[in-house]
C-alpha cells in the first residue's frame, strides 16, 4: 500500500521518468559497468566479504544479472 501510495506521489510531482528503449539501454549499460568493476574490486581484494551468508549473496546477484538482462532486451520486444 505504502509503495502504490509513494509511486503516485512522485507521478504528481512529476518525478517519474518515462522508461524509453533510449533509458532502459542506457540503465542496463550502466549496472554492466558497475557490475565489471565491482567484479575487478572483487578479484583484488579476497579478504573482503559480506556480512551475510553467501546464498544471499548469490540470490542477491542473481537478481542484479536478471534485471540487467531484462532492462537490454525489453526495448527490443515488439507491441502488440
């Protein structure tokens, strides 16, 4: 309730962007990157790690490439 009630706050103030093939491109480039870098900080430092269990970490990741994957392939979807 509270995240339907936040959404058409922002709607009225005019906070929300109109996700276009040109923005979902752009967002999905972005988490690449982000995602390289974090994996190159990663490799280089072994003895960091997080403060939960790794099956968190992987869903966590999971997560992350899937909605990497559907923010690039959405705008190549045809409507109907």
């Amino acid at each position: 309730m509270f995240h339907t009630l936040w959404c058409l706050a922002a709607q009225r103030k005019g906070m929300v962007i109109n996700m276009t093939k040109k923005y979902s491109r752009i967002i999905a480039a972005i988490m690449l990157v982000i995602a390289i870098v974090f994996i190159f900080i990663a490799l280089n430092n072994p003895q960091a790690s997080f403060p939960w269990s790794n099956e968190i970490t992987y869903i966590l990741y999971g997560v992350y490439v899937c909605l990497m994957i559907v923010l690039f392939i959405a705008p190549f979807k045809r409507k109907k």
